[in-house]
C-alpha cells in the first residue's frame, strides 16, 4: 500500500516515510517545496479551461524491451470519458474521437490512454455522438487547444514524428486545460528565456499567462514536467532558448517519457481524483502491517519481513541498501524447513473492474534451485464464503543470487485474494525466498522481459552492443532486441524479426504487428514510474526506394596487361625465371657439390673446380696488390726525388743551441 505520508506545512506536499529517510531518492523534496513554494493549499481556484492553441515540436525518442500487440489496421474511432466530480457529486463528460491514418499513433493513442487510467481518474471511452469530443487526427506537428472548447469538435493533432506516448500524453494534457510549465506566472523565478536566440514567429511560445488565465494549483515549479519545453525549444541556431537556474536541471526540462510526479498531483488535484482507475495495489513492505497481508496457519513456517538475510538479499529490492532504516522484503527461510514445507502469504481482499489484471513483483532465491514460488487466487463466488483456491502461475528454476521481474496475468471479475506459496525443493539449502515490490493493476502484462545485468559497467567498458535472447510474439514471430551503448551518448536500441521455427506457417511480410519496448523505472510504486517506452508497427504500404538497384552499371575500365618479361628468357638445366627490379633472371639448380651458374645457367660448377679457382684467384690478387704497390713506392721515390732536388738551392740550416 502507499503511505500516507507527512504533510510538509511550508509547502502543502505530500512527503512520505521513506522520501524522509533518503533523500537521494526524495531529492530532498522538504528543502526543494521550502524554496520553492509560495501560495496557500486553502487557495482553492481552478485552473481556467481555455480554448488557446498551443503548438509543440515534434522531437525523437528511443525505448527497449516490453510486449508485443497486434494492432487493427482499420480506422476506428476512440474517444476520451472524464469523469469530473463537482463540489455538487455530479459528473461531467468529455469524449474523443480518433480518426488516424497511421495505425501505430492509433496504437500509441490507446496506450497513452492507459497512462492515464492507471494514474488517475481520468477514463477514455469511445465517441457515440456526444455533443463535444476531441477528434485526433494527422495533422502538421503536435498541437492541441487548451481546455474545452464546449464547441462540439475539438481537434488535436498528432502529426509526423508525434507518435509517441509522451507527446500524446502532453497533448492531452493541453485539452484537459493545462498551460506548458514554463508559461506559469513564477516562471522567471526558475528559468531564464533567451529571447534572441528563439525562431522569428515563434516567441508567444515563451508567453508567461498570469493567475486569470491559469493556476499551478500550490504545486512548486516543476522542470522535470512532461509540460516544460526542453533547453532547446524553437532555437534558430544551436545554442538552448531555456537556460534553467539550477544548472543540473538543464538537459532534464523537456522531457516526454512519462508524467512527473508534480504532473499528476496537479492533474489529480483538479480533478478532484482520490484514487486511480486501473490501479488496484503496491507493497515494498516498508510499513509493518505489509500491506494488510496474513500468514496462513496451514503450513510449515510464516514469511519474515527483513531487511537482510546473511545468505542472501543483503538488501531490498526498492532501495538497493541506498537508504538506512528503510528497505524491506518478505523472506521465507527454506533452510528451517523440511523438503516439501511450505510457507504461505495472502493479499487482503480484492474488488476487480476491468476482467483482467497484471500482477508484477520482484523475486530473490538464496536457497535450492529447487525451491518453488506458487500464486493461487482464492477467487469468491456468490455462493463461496472461503473463496475457491486455484493455481494460475508455478515459477520453478528460479536464478540464484539476483532479483527477478516477474509478470503473471490474471483474469479475475470476482473479488479475489492473492496466496504466495514458498515450497522447500529438495538439494541443499543456506537461505530461502524473497519478495518485493508487489504491484497489482487492471492493464496488460508484458509478453517478455530481458534482464541486463552491469549495464553501468558495460557502458563503461565500451561494450558496443548487447542482443537479448530469441523471443517469440503471441502470433508466433521470432525476434532479439538489441542495445548499442556507447558512453556519454545516447543509448540505440534496434528490433529484429529473425528466423523461428513457426516460419514456415506465418504471413509475410507481417502486417500490422506493433512492437512496444520499454526501458523500465523500477520505482517500486507503479504509478510514480517514468519509463522511457517506444513502439513501432509493421506497415505493408511503407515502401523504401530501391530502384537505383536497377540502374545500369557504367562498364569498369579494363586493367592493363602486365608484360611477362621471363617470356623471352630460357632458363636452362632446371633453372627457373624470375623477375627483379624489372629484369628477368634465372635462378640456377644446385646439389650437394655441384651447381649450375651463367646467365642462363648453362655452366656447371663443382667442389673441385673451386679449389683451383680459388687459388687461382688469390695468386692474381697477389700479383695485382704487388703490381700496384711496386708502381706505388716507385712513383714516390721519383716524384721525392725530384722534390728533393728541387729544393736544396732554397735550404737554410738554423743553428740550435
């Protein structure tokens, strides 16, 4: 269950237990509202539903793994119910209308609509001819008035490059009368707009509305807003328009993942919400009554609620050991119990709407991999007083030493309780199993889940890309998702269809199979999540130009033919040619004491012969070197000679004494 919190007197908000015990987690929310709040809760104006258009730029986004879904590729028609209740009790209705051409924005509409039933109370039904609806439809970018028109049609559009959740829920968030973040009246406070760096034409994006036109209903100034404008924003060169006065917000403002938390309190605020549509429960077992739940008194031992076990989790799965006095789980300890003892927990009572359901939680097993967590229903019929147990999930092979997402749909329209069974597998055993992190909501399971592991550290050391396992689609597709991560960028994230093993029984191509991939916050509260999601359809008519594969080929240049010079030369006696530093040679045959020599080694040479060649040589050496030095010390002499004679007229003898 949620905490109900303390309220923070300085600022009106909501702070809970845990946010108190870290503020790491909290970003030290008390300090952030002190600064930064300035009106009265008791204030209670509503924000004034207007009909101002308001454009928004279309930017990219990248996701990763999550379900599959097919998706219809006729045009249908959607539509938006909000129930709004008055001071008075009553309701009042809003509807959309969906008429799109592109079938993945129709799919992305419909999860976008999800969002918001899961985090408020906000509904979306189809439109049978109520006088006022929003018609969606591709028009040029992402725009949206503000507020109802209570004009009857009431266009928004989702234009190229829109199709994604977060652009759609900002733009819903225009119609349900919201302004941008940074057009509140404080705004000058927190940001600063540089106003020459902005796009001629475009500066009444930048306008601050007063309090007449708009109210931030006493929540502080928000940058992580999914309404804030990001750095950039209708730049006409590179450098950003918004410069945000706590610098470490910079890069954050602008984002289009998910609603802030600040996003829906104010949504729920003005919409009178207490409580979400969808969402049924989460527990992190931080408070000690664990969420209402009760050990069975038909089993062997009771599930712990701790906060380390010596073998195993050293700590929770919501905290990670960040936060000190804080940081539960739910533990069976398998080593006290015999093979087949079990230990059972049990939700508290359930009240279902939707006819099915997602259950989520994180699962820890320290002890045999023979161990086994089993989810019974106890479902109650209108005659059953102690509910009927039935099995719908055994989970057996469980990893040891991590925590593991698991996902298991229900499909429940009676009221119901949730049974954990613990069950003691045979082999050795030092700990046990653990829970965390239950979360419980009226929406689709995912189909698949990939577990990367070190992601931190493979980004560090450059690991260029990372491919999930096969998987396979409801249909029967084969497909890996991969992950290309360089540091300080941005994280690529590719779907493969490859080959599997129903090949050979599928439509090809396939038609309208839309693919949703999505980077999970693991915030342990579901609704406070802000997961970056993307998905992409199949679509036969989306064609890519290939005819330059049919274009002629100019006719390469023919090489040039390299002259054999060896082609003229004739080694003989099993000489061989070859070629060096462009003339031809042979290179002669030799044995153990004869050879082949000569131009074309036609001459044989032997051992014998070398003897007399060699002396042969050294005596005309010799001669040559006594010729030379004959010809040498005769020519001195001469040539002394005549210097000598030459010299004696001119001799003068100096006396030493």
């Amino acid at each position: 269950m949620r905490e109900s919190g303390i309220h923070c007197p300085l600022c009106r908000g909501n702070v809970t237990r845990r946010e108190r015990a870290c503020p790491e987690r909290a970003l030290d929310l008390e300090n952030i509202m002190r600064k930064f709040s300035g009106s009265c809760r008791c204030c209670a104006k509503q924000v004034g539903l207007l009909s101002d258009l308001v454009s928004d730029q279309a930017e990219a986004s990248v996701g990763a793994v999550g379900s599959i879904c097919v998706a219809d590729s006729l045009v249908v028609v959607a539509a938006i119910c909000m129930a709004v209740k008055t001071d008075s009790g009553a309701c009042r209705h809003y509807r959309l209308a969906s008429y799109l051409a592109e079938i993945n924005a129709k799919g992305v509409i419909l999860l976008a609509f999800e969002r918001y039933r899961l985090k408020t109370c906000l509904d979306f039904k189809p439109w049978t001819g109520e006088k006022n609806y929003i018609s969606v439809f591709k028009g040029q970018g992402c725009w949206s008035s503000v507020g109802n028109k209570q004009q009857g049609r009431q266009e928004l559009s989702i234009g190229k490059n829109c199709d994604r959740i977060g652009s759609v829920q900002h733009e819903l968030l225009h119609a349900l009368g919201f302004w941008h973040e940074q057009s509140r009246s404080d705004r000058d406070d927190y940001v600063k707009i540089v106003w020459d760096r902005i796009k001629p034409g475009r500066q009444h994006n930048f306008n601050i509305h007063d309090d007449t036109k708009s109210d931030f209903l006493n929540v502080p100034y928000d940058y992580i807003s999914i309404m804030h404008y990001s750095k950039n924003a209708f730049n006409s060169g590179s450098k950003p328009t918004i410069l945000t006065k706590m610098t470490g917000f910079e890069d954050i403002i602008g984002q289009r993942m998910d609603f802030s938390n600040y996003d829906l309190q104010k949504l729920n605020r003005l919409y009178n919400c207490s409580s979400s549509l969808s969402f049924m429960d989460s527990c992190s077992f931080e408070l000690e009554n664990v969420c209402g739940m009760i050990q069975s008194t038909r089993d062997s031992t009771d599930w712990q609620r701790v906060s380390q076990i010596p073998g195993g989790p050293q700590y929770d799965h919501s905290d990670m050991g960040k936060c000190k006095g804080s940081g539960f789980f739910m533990h069976f300890d398998s080593s006290s119990v015999n093979v087949g003892g079990t230990a059972v927990l049990e939700s508290r009572t359930l009240y279902p709407k939707r006819g099915f359901q997602c259950l989520e939680f994180y699962l820890h097993n320290s002890g045999s991999e023979g161990n086994l967590l089993n989810i019974y229903i106890r479902n109650y019929s209108a005659n059953g007083v102690n509910g009927h147990l039935n099995l719908v999930k055994q989970i057996k092979e469980i990893p040891t030493g991590n925590w593991q997402l698991y996902y298991v749909t229900l499909r429940m329209r009676n009221k119901f309780k949730l049974v954990f069974e613990g069950f003691r597998g045979s082999g050795a055993s030092s700990g046990g199993l653990s829970i965390d992190d239950i979360n419980l909501s009226e929406t689709h399971c995912p189909h698949h889940v990939w577990h990367v592991r070190k992601f931190k550290q493979a980004i560090a050391n450059r690991t260029s890309r990372l491919l999930s396992p096969p998987f396979y689609s409801p249909k029967g597709y084969a497909f890996q998702i991969q992950l290309t991560l360089k540091p300080q960028a941005d994280t690529g994230v590719f779907f493969h269809l490859i080959s599997g093993d129903n090949d050979n029984k599928l439509q090809w191509p396939c038609p309208w199979q839309q693919v949703t991939v999505t980077l999970l916050d693991q915030n342990p509260d579901i609704r406070q999540r802000m997961s970056n999601q993307l998905s992409i359809t199949t679509d036969p008519f989306l064609t890519i130009d290939l005819s330059y594969l049919d274009s002629t080929q100019n006719q390469p240049i023919p090489t040039s033919v390299v002259n054999d010079l060896c082609s003229v030369v004739t080694c003989e006696n099993g000489g061989i040619c070859t070629t060096q530093d462009g003339k031809a040679e042979c290179r002669c045959p030799s044995g153990q004491d004869w050879w082949y020599r000569g131009e074309r080694c036609e001459k044989r040479g032997s051992t014998r012969d070398t003897i007399v060649i060699a002396v042969s040589s050294t005596s005309a050496v010799f001669v040559l070197m006594l010729m030379v030095t004959f010809i040498s010390v005769y020519c001195t002499r001469k040539r002394y000679r005549q210097r000598t004679s030459s010299n004696i007229a001119t001799i003068t003898l100096e006396n030493v004494s």
